[in-house]
C-alpha cells in the first residue's frame, strides 16, 4: 500500500492503548473510516497501473506537488500550520522530518515502480511482512525483548522470506525495500511528533523542490508531453487526494477506536493488493510463493494471537 505506502506507519496490534470514553457511535464511524482508508490503499496500484505510461519518478513528483496543495489547503482551514512552523524552529526535529521524507520519497518510487514493472504480489508481501519488520527493529535498535510467541512469529516470516526468495530466484528486494523503508519512516516520523495532515505537509514539503524541478526540466526538455493529455493530467492530480484522504481517515479512526482494533485492520490493503495481483493484473503465483504468503500469514496469526492474548491478561489483572 505503498502504506501501504503514504499511510502512517504500520500499528502492531500489540502496540494497545486503552479506549476512549467514545459513544457507540463514534465506534461505528471510527470502524467505518479505518475499512475505507485500508479499502483506497489496497486499490491504489489501480491509479498507478493506470498511468504507468507516466513513469514512476515523474508519477512521484507529480503526487507530491498535489498532496502538498491539497494538504496546505486542509492546514490553512484547520489552523495546523502552527505546528508546522514549531517543527521548522526545531533543527533536530526538522532533520528527522527530513530523513522521513527521503523514506517516503523512496518507498513511494519503489511502490510505483513495482506496480509499472508487474510485481504488485512482491509489494504486498512487503506490506505484510511489515508489522513483523517493526518489531525487529525495535528489538535491534531499541534493545526491546520479545516474548516467545513473539519471537516464533519473527522467525516464522524470516523462513518465508526464504521461501519467497527461492520461488523468486532471487532476494525479494522490492519487499524488503518496501517493508524496511516504511519501518525506518515510522522510526523517524515518531520523533518529530506531528499529526498525520501536518507531517504529511512538511514532508511534502521538503520533497517539493526536487519534484517541481524535475517536472519542470521536463517540461522545458521535451514539451509538455503528457501533461498535455487531459485524461492523464486529471489522474495525477487525483493522486494527490489519493494520498491525503486515507491518511485522514485513518487519523480519524485512530481517534476512535482501540489501536489493537486498528492494528487488525492493516492486513487489509496488501490483501486487496494480493488479490488486485493475481485477478486484475494476472500476476502468476507458483507454488513457492504461495507456500511462503501462507507462512506469512500463519507469522502474522501467531503474531495478533499473542497481541490478543496478552491483552486479555492484563484487563484481567486489572
């Protein structure tokens, strides 16, 4: 999902915090937005596939430039550039903006690349294995410990990946690209401390020098080209919603419902992008691949299971 892709870093469901005093209405709405957000991020490579004639670095630049004008405008009619304006006072906050945004520059290419080149199955496996890669992370940069479920789960996708290796014939780098560059842009992201819309924006922000240049020696190169075309000129302006609306649905549920609930709704989107592979683009799957999904599954089942499971416990020790 490219969160996929520009979605906010992958939740675990072991990453729990209790429920607000929320009405059950604000429940339902929370469940509602979390579903759509997941839904337009699993049916995303579709938008990409269907300007793939663009190329994947000038779609990156183009969805830059129209998040940030859609987002500067969500910000001057909330009132959210005071916080951006904090984060540009701060050097060290401001550098770990920068460092996320090179994170997200990147895995958005690698996203939009894989999906031009075919190999939506591969991005998805990324985004599953992702939750899995978060962990390990802050088992080897935060020192934190694992339980033994925990730990069987990791190792677990570790053998999938293997296997995903082997029915590839080669290192699934676009998933572990995908899967390390969102994990290391929640690293970061954490640290600066924005909201969704006002981090998004600075980000954008930082990206926009480059990617206004680049469209514009194109421009300047070889004519307008593509741009020229109404019908794919309104697509790449669409990205930019299609990449701040789930955003903002998602912040929206995140608000509302407990972060284990959400933590179960982000297998959704590389489920749909599994599915939009094999149905929709006809992407072949051997009997390796299928064998290493399913271990990833099964990684990811154990992993929510002992989530659940020690959530259980607590409540009741309290």
């Amino acid at each position: 999902m490219s969160l996929p892709e520009s979605a906010p870093e992958a939740i675990a469901p072991s990453d729990v915090a209790p429920p607000s005093a929320a009405s059950s209405n604000d429940g339902r709405n929370g469940v509602l937005s979390a579903l759509a957000a997941y839904v337009l991020w699993g049916f995303l490579p579709l938008l990409f596939r269907e300007v793939e004639a663009v190329g994947s670095v000038m779609i990156v630049a183009e969805r830059t430039l129209w998040s940030l004008v859609l987002l500067g405008g969500i910000l001057a009619l909330s009132g959210g550039f005071g916080d951006v304006r904090a984060l540009f006072a701060d050097r060290r906050r401001a550098l770990m903006t920068l460092l996320s945004a090179v994170l997200l520059a990147g895995n958005w290419l690698l996203y939009v690349w894989a999906v031009e080149t075919g190999q939506v199955l591969e991005a998805s496996f990324g985004y599953f294995i992702n939750p899995l890669v978060n962990v390990a992370m802050g088992m080897v940069l935060l020192g934190e410990r694992q339980n033994r479920l925990q730990t069987v789960s990791i190792l677990i996708a570790v053998v999938a990946i293997g296997i995903q290796a082997v029915g590839l014939g080669r290192i699934p780098i676009i998933a572990l690209g995908l899967a390390l560059s969102f994990g290391f842009y929640g690293y970061f992201r954490k640290t600066a401390q924005l909201g969704p819309a006002s981090g998004l924006f600075a980000e954008t922000v930082m990206l926009a020098p480059m990617a206004a240049g680049y469209v514009i020696y194109n421009l300047l190169t070889f004519g307008p080209g593509i741009h020229a075309d109404p019908y794919y000129m309104a697509l790449l302006v669409f990205t930019g919603p299609a990449t701040a609306i789930p955003l903002l649905l998602f912040a929206f549920a995140v608000r509302r419902l407990r972060l284990t609930t959400i933590g179960m709704f982000q297998y959704i989107a590389p489920s749909i992008q599994f599915l939009v592979a094999i149905f929709l683009f006809g992407e072949h799957l051997n009997g390796l691949r299928l064998v290493s999904f399913a271990l990833i599954w099964l990684s990811l089942a154990v992993f929510s299971y002992d989530s659940f499971r020690r959530r259980g416990q607590a409540r009741a020790a309290a």
